[in-house]
C-alpha cells in the first residue's frame, strides 16, 4: 500500500489558555492525497522533558478534511506552559511532523498575551473566525476597542447605535464576541478613556473640565474634550460608575486609556484656577477603579495605558494586572523596547510589561512589498518576546496593528500568518525561560567589553548593546537555566523598530559559544521560532579549560532571527 500524502496539517489547542484542572484538547486537521490510515503519536513536553504520550489512529479521506481531538488533563499548577510534538506515521514511517503548544494559568495575568477586536457591525453577525484566529496565537486577553456608544456613556441604550467617529455599530455583535471569547478560555477587556467626554458632555459639565493655562480647555480633534481626574473630582465618580456598568454587562476587565496629554493642566475649584498634576492622579484612579470594580467581580482585571511611557514611574506599582505602555518616538529603536521593558518590570517588581507597538509598515500603499513590513515586524518581536515582554500587535482575523485607531489595521498574508503562529507557539512552550520574575538579566556583566563568562565566535560581532550589524546577546539567569538569546542584526541598514526591513538579517552558521560554569551541566538545548518547529534540540558539548575554572563549549549550527540557548543545571 502507497504512503499517504498530506496534503493540510495543522494543530492547535482548543482553548487560548487554559484553568487548572481543566480538560483540555489537542485539534489536528489532516487531509491526504488517499484514502488510507495514518497514526498520531503526540508527545506532551515541558521544556526538553517528556511529560506523556498519546497515540491516535486515523482514517483518512481523499478530499475531505479530517478533524481529530486529542484529550490531555490540564495540571493543577498556577502557570506552566508545554510544548506538544507531533509525528504522523504512515505505513512505518514519518510523513510529517507538528508542533504547538500550550498554557496553563490561575489568572490572564500570569502571561498576559494582549490581542485586539475592533469591528462590531451587524454584518459580523455569526461570524467568528476572527475569534478562531485570536485563539490560534495563544491571545488570553483581548481588548474590544472603540465598541462603546460614548466615551461618557459606554454602555449603549439600543442594539444599534452611531460611535463617535461615525461607524455605525451593533451591541449584539459585542455580547456575541464576548460569549465567543469567553468559551474559548480568554478575557475581554472594555476599551474606556479615563477622562474623554463628548463636547456636549463637557459643555454642560464645564467645571468637570481641564484647562490650558490660556484658559482653553483640553481635547483632541474637538470631540474628546478632557476632564479632571483628581481624586475629588465628580468626573471620577461618573466614569467610575460607567465603568462598573461595563462589567455588570459581562466584560472581563478595564482597559483605561489615556492620550499622552496633558501632563499637568488647571482645574476650576470655586472660581480659582489649580494645577493638576496627572502624574499623582492616574494611580489614585487606577486603585479607586480597581476597588470599586472588584465589587462587581471580584475577578475583575485592570490594565492602564502608558502613553509614551509617562508615567510608569507613579502608576507601575499601581493595583493593576500589567504594566502596558503604548510606545512613540523618541523610542525608535529595538534596543530601546528592551529597556522600557526591563525598566518596567523593575519599578512594578512583579507584574508583567506589555508593549503597544504599532507597525505602520503594514498599512501598504498601491504596489509596496509586504515582504519589508513581515521582516521588520520579527525583529520586533524577537527583540520584545526575548526581553521578557508582551505585544499588542495582532487582532481582528490574522490582522494586526499599524496606528492608535484599531480599525485602521494591516493585514497578514497566509505564510507570514505561519511564522508568527510559531512565534506564539515558542512564547506559549517557553514561557518559564522568558518570563519567570526571577529572571535576572545578566547581558552586560557575563558578555562583551572585559567580561568572559560567556563568549562567542563565528563571523559576525557579538555584542550585549543591540547594534546594527552585530549579533545581539542578551543573557538572562534562572536558579536551574542558563539562557542566552541572540538576536540576529547582521546585514541590517537600521535597527528602528518599527521599519519595514528590505531584507532579512544575514543568516549566521557555526557560532562557538564558550561558557564558564559553576554547576554541573545536565543538557544544552537549542530552540528557535525560525525553524520549522518549536521542539528543543539538544547541542553536544565538551569541557574545556577557562582563565576562571572550567566551561563547556558548543556550537550553534545556524542562527536566522532569533536562537534561544537554555543550559539545563537542575
């Protein structure tokens, strides 16, 4: 009997992310060239370790696509993530090979994966294939942006309604897309400006208002006009109320924007003008917001928007779920991301740093390559994923963002859509080397200039600063791990983060890496969301002599983006 051919293959958790103790599946979708039977062997993996095995048996029909779950029991731990790696067998042998992966958590907080929905027209009635998508990358939370009736009043009084900037939306659809959401392990998250109000709004609220110091008062594109949001404010009592509305409608949490202005502006207290500092205002808000919210669920998650970074010094620390910050000039370059990340998890000690970095590469003009706009978008994830962040990026069905106004997204094309599906597939399986808050980044004091813990050779220049045309080493430390990631710049003419890059970075063979040890080694490993699985590959070594002791020494075979090498000392 021939061999069958697969024609479509893929797989895919049937949840986003998953509770403790939850029954949880595996999808495969398999179609062959024949009629014929093919055997699934599935191994459930944490890091490098088997955990179990299943085994399926298949029938194949030519022509059709042939769906089949695989059933595992979901760990009674707070977070893990595992990787599952699959082999389809055919008449003794390997036909082709799968990879996904999955997660479990006690609360979206543990890894908090930020997705985006933005279309809320009639005309999406029953059509949830952009929920489908979100699940596909892993997303647990997901904002629903620009879904409400007003700023001022979100919540809308009849099914159809006219938003602010004129689309015309349904409720419906809104209450459809959170159920859908919800069934698939995610939260959903209400957009709401902290302090934006229709003109109509202010004009009878005028004492509610911030002002210029010329007296003017404060808005954006003279439809959101600004209220003060001091701790005594009346404002804060109605968005507060608004906000616990949203939640009584079934939403998960807040997301409480702001739009980077003003930093300090004047109120009117009984005819007298007083400044308002914004800075020492927004976590009095958060935690009041937060407060009042649990009282509604207890369960209730909050993620306040950062706008250029200002002010994560007050609100870091703030009663929160993450700390996200929308990202704008003057931070323009990857190794900038890393720093407002690592700045981040310091000032909130433990919780975890989502960056809004929008990809204007992607909003294509007449006869413009995509090809630039997927190139650079890697680089910025690679460079955000291996510094230990989250990215709000994608949305709708396999769209992602390019501006602050959501609607105006980008789309993926279909081989693109595979390779940052791996990306999430790699963040989901290793999401203990990448994010764990013990992690302790070591990049500047075991790399580089007059440091020899660890070292490198191969052609290009290896340095822990992010510089273009170099080789990018970042060295982070578990109790147990040993990581080093290197990020591929090589061959780049820039390293601003949101470019399109005409080329990818220039591929890298045969990297020596020398490292000193200090405990004894049980394993190296290689993982990449490069190639064409995420599944851990273990690197021979051998002891060698160092000025400080002893070290190994191995050889990383290939590095096209981004390599992560973990050393097993457990």
């Amino acid at each position: 009997m021939e061999q069958v051919k697969l024609l479509h293959l893929d797989s895919y958790p049937d949840k986003a992310q998953y509770l403790p103790k939850n029954q949880g599946y595996i999808i495969i979708e398999l179609e062959g060239d024949r009629d014929g039977l093919v055997e699934i062997i599935a191994h459930f993996k944490k890091l490098h370790r088997l955990e179990w095995e299943e085994k399926k048996t298949v029938e194949i029909k030519k022509g059709t696509i042939i769906e089949l779950m695989i059933p595992f029991q979901v760990p009674n731990v707070p977070w893990e993530g595992y990787g599952v790696d699959m082999a389809i067998w055919s008449n003794g042998e390997i036909i082709a090979q799968r990879t996904t992966a999955w997660d479990v958590a006690d609360h979206w907080r543990r890894a908090p994966r930020y997705g985006f929905l933005s279309d809320f027209h009639q005309e999406e009635k029953g059509l949830l294939n952009d929920v489908e998508s979100l699940s596909k990358f892993h997303l647990n939370i997901i904002q629903f942006y620009d879904w409400m009736y007003r700023h001022d009043q979100l919540v809308p009084l009849e099914e159809q309604f006219i938003d602010p900037m004129g689309r015309s939306l349904s409720y419906t659809i809104v209450k459809e897309k959170i159920n859908a959401i919800h069934q698939k392990g995610m939260a959903a998250m209400a957009y709401g400006a902290v302090y934006a109000s229709l003109k109509d709004f202010y004009e009878e609220h005028q004492e509610w208002g911030l002002y210029k110091n010329n007296g003017e008062p404060y808005h954006l594109i003279d439809i959101f006009y600004i209220m003060d949001i001091s701790p005594d404010s009346l404002w804060n009592e109605h968005i507060i109320k608004a906000f616990q509305k949203v939640i009584e409608e079934g939403f998960d949490g807040i997301h409480m924007d702001q739009y980077g202005f003003p930093k300090k502006a004047f109120r009117i207290t009984h005819g007298e003008k007083e400044l308002v500092d914004l800075a020492k205002c927004y976590p009095a808000l958060i935690n009041q917001t937060k407060q009042q919210l649990k009282e509604v669920n207890p369960d209730v998650g909050l993620i306040f928007n950062n706008v250029s970074n200002y002010p994560v010094h007050t609100t870091a620390k703030a009663n929160q779920d993450a700390v996200y910050i929308e990202v704008w000039p003057p931070v323009v370059h990857l190794r900038e991301l890393k720093g407002l990340i690592d700045r981040g998890r310091e000032l909130s000690g433990d919780k975890h740093v989502i960056l809004s970095a929008y990809l204007p590469s992607f909003k294509l003009g007449e006869g413009e390559d995509p090809t630039a706009a997927e190139n650079g978008a890697l680089l910025t994830m690679a460079t955000i994923f291996a510094s230990g962040g989250y990215h709000l990026l994608l949305g709708e069905e396999n769209k992602v963002l390019t501006e602050a106004y959501y609607p105006s997204y980008g789309r993926m094309r279909e081989p693109f859509i595979e390779e940052v599906r791996n990306y999430y597939d790699f963040i989901v399986r290793y999401g203990r080397l990448l994010y764990d808050h013990s992690l302790i980044d070591l990049s500047f004091v075991y790399t580089g200039g007059i440091n020899t813990e660890i070292s490198f050779e191969g052609e290009a220049i290896f340095t822990p600063n992010g510089d273009v045309d170099t080789i990018w080493t970042i060295v982070k430390q578990l109790p147990d791990y040993q990581i080093i990631h290197l990020i591929n710049l090589v061959g780049l003419k820039d390293d601003y983060w949101e470019h399109g890059k005409k080329q990818r970075p220039k591929e890298q063979k045969d990297i020596f890496c020398t490292v000193l040890i200090e405990k004894e080694v049980n394993g190296v490993y290689l993982a990449s969301p490069d190639i064409e699985t995420t599944e851990p590959i273990e690197l021979a070594y051998v002891i060698v002599s160092h000025e400080h002791g002893k070290a190994i020494r191995f050889v990383i075979p290939k590095l096209l983006v981004w390599d992560m090498v973990y050393i097993d000392l457990s």
